[in-house]
C-alpha cells in the first residue's frame, strides 16, 4: 500500500505539519474570498484577449502555409468558424461585462446568476472532448494536451515544417473541438439565449 503516513512523510521531506497548516491557510483565504466577495474575482477580458491572440496567430499561420504549400491543408478546413466563435466571446464578454456594470450588485439573486454564468464559461473551458484520465489539465486556454489553442497552434506548424506527426484529420478534429468549446463559452456568457429569443 502506497498510502501511508511513513510515505507521505518521505515524499514531503518531514515537512506534513507545515504543508498541512499551509494547506489550510489557503483553504481559509478561499472561504473568505467566497464568502466576502459578492462577485466572483474572474478576469474574463484577459480570456477574450488570450482567445484573439491564439485565433490571430492561427489565422496569420494559416494563410502563410496556404499561400506557399496550397495543397498541404485539406479545401475543406474552414477557419472562418474558429474566427466566428471568437467573435462571439468578445461580443458576449463586452455585454456581459456592460450588464454588470449596469447591475445593482447589492442584490443576491443577481450576483448569484452573474457567478453562475462565470463557473459556466469556467466549465466550458475545460475541454470535455478530452478524457480527465488521459489529460488532467483540460483547460484549453492554460491547460495541456491535444485539446488546447497552443496545440492547434503547434500542429499548425507540424505542417508548415512537414513534420511527421501533422495528421490532416486530426488537425480538422481539432479545430472543430476548439471552436465548438469557444462557441460553447460565449453562448454560457449570453445567457439563455433561447428564452432571450421569445420574449423578443
């Protein structure tokens, strides 16, 4: 048996008592954080930003490659979807963000939604294209593995330099995986969009 205290003391190099208390100081802060704050501390500009940038280098990559090697990516790829659901989340960031501005943040219903909608896109953004066993770190933005913008990035130049490992299909799965999880975000941060719908 792995678990043991005698292990846990030899992978820790006897420091348990202080990790314990460390552990649990950042516990605190957390549940303080939470409970304090009525609104969820959630940058989502910086997301908006790091999404544009991934989806322009993609997009500068991806001509460069077309125009020198016009056969080397399948006709079918269509990069105008990933560039559609990035515009999607910048224009729900910028609306979610005028509505709470907006917003009376005193009121708890209201800041109970606002904070649900941030854990939706939070949610979303960790892949569920991907298995948890095989790639923890599902976020496609911070995240690693096959699921994340800087992996589509690096595909993206697999090809350019011919490497072996650039496989049209899966670069194809990729992409689409990649705009459906962004598209997926911004329609968390629209809100119900079906309902939004009919009382138009």
């Amino acid at each position: 048996m792995l678990d043991t205290r005698v292990q846990l003391n030899d992978a820790t190099g006897n420091q348990v008592p202080r990790l314990a208390l460390s552990a649990a100081q950042l516990a605190g802060h957390m549940t303080l954080r939470l409970v304090h704050d009525h609104l969820l501390r959630f940058d989502l500009r910086q997301y908006d930003l790091d999404i544009r940038s991934y989806v322009y280098q993609f997009n500068r990559n991806l001509r460069v490659i077309q125009k020198r090697q016009p056969n080397l990516l399948p006709k079918s790829l269509i990069p105008r979807w990933l560039i559609s659901a990035s515009g999607s989340f910048s224009l729900a960031t910028d609306q979610f963000l005028i509505d709470i501005d907006n917003s009376q943040l005193n009121d708890v219903g209201l800041c109970r939604e606002v904070n649900d909608r941030l854990m939706q896109v939070e949610r979303n953004l960790l892949s569920p294209y991907v298995s948890l066993r095989d790639s923890p770190f599902r976020h496609v933005v911070v995240g690693s593995g096959t699921q994340t913008l800087q992996a589509l990035l690096d595909h993206l130049d697999a090809f350019r330099m011919g490497g072996t490992d650039s496989d049209p299909d899966a670069f194809q799965n990729q992409l689409a995986l990649a705009t459906w999880t962004i598209q997926g975000c911004a329609n968390s941060l629209a809100g119900p969009i079906w309902s939004l719908d009919n009382e138009i």
